[in-house]
C-alpha cells in the first residue's frame, strides 16, 4: 500500500495506513463498485474489524479509491446490507451514520460470491463495537499522547 495514502472520513478525521494495523482481518477480495454513471470501478475489498476499506490499484500499490466523493472507508456501525433487485451479483451498503448517509452499489464475480461477502459483512457489522465516535478516535491518541507528555515532564521536573 501506499505510505503517503489517506482518507478523509465523514466526520473529518483521517485514516491511515497505519490505522488498518489496529485490527483484524476478515475478508478481502476483487469487487466492483458502480458509479453514479453506471461504470464499474474495479476495486480491493478489505473488511476489517469494524471498517471495509475499498482501495484502488496506482503506479503498482493500493491507494485509497475515489469515486462520486464518496468515502473509500466504510464504518461498520450502523451499515445497512440489501441485495439489488433483479441483479443476482450486486448488493447495497448503506452507511447510516450521523455524519449522513451514504450508498454504494457493489457487484461481484457471482451470486455465490456476493452472499459470502454479505455473511461476512453481516457478521462483521453485529461483532462491531457500537460507538458512533468510532474506530477512528483520534481524540483518544491525542490524550494519550499528551499524557505521556505530562509524564515526561513530570519526570524531567
């Protein structure tokens, strides 16, 4: 993957790379996801602990993908999966969360693979931890950061 590729979420934050090292893989894989145009982007489905992140191939390493403007990191919480109707490859994300709501049309090889990738999502959105703040606390590095700081100079004092 690329070092210098990030990814702005809804609520402003930014992941990393280094943020995909925090948790657990369940799945990865080859998808499509269609534009508002109707093309499909090929696309590396990575679902992790509480977050798919939906990465493009560049100059031969993975960058986060971009398109619509929509996030490429897809929180777990509150995600909502549909099939599409009258098409047997496809299903729906839909993110539910407080930042507003997204959509993606996702396709695969075949009707088999799309219900595993929906099992899987599926499982993986009921064993997510359920906080809106999220797996994204940046907040919460901040403080421990600056505590550590507190200590240092506590120390040096």
């Amino acid at each position: 993957m690329d070092l210098k590729s990030s990814s702005k979420l809804k609520n402003g934050l930014t992941f990393r790379k280094e943020d995909m090292l925090q948790r657990q893989l369940h799945l990865e894989g080859t998808l499509c996801w269609k534009t508002t145009s109707g093309r499909l982007k090929d696309v590396l489905a990575v679902l992790l602990t509480d977050v798919l992140l939906l990465l493009q191939e560049k100059d031969q390493k993975y960058v986060f993908a971009s398109v619509d403007s929509k996030p490429p990191v897809i929180s777990l919480q509150k995600l909502i999966v549909r099939e599409v109707a009258n098409e047997e490859k496809a299903m729906f994300l839909i993110s539910a969360s407080l930042q507003g709501p997204e959509m993606y049309e996702i396709y695969t090889s075949s009707k088999e693979d799309r219900n595993s990738w929906m099992t899987h999502i599926r499982q993986a959105v009921e064993s997510c931890p359920d906080e809106e703040e999220g797996p994204f606390s940046e907040v919460e590095e901040e403080r421990k950061v600056a505590e550590a700081r507190a200590m240092r100079l506590r120390d040096f004092q």
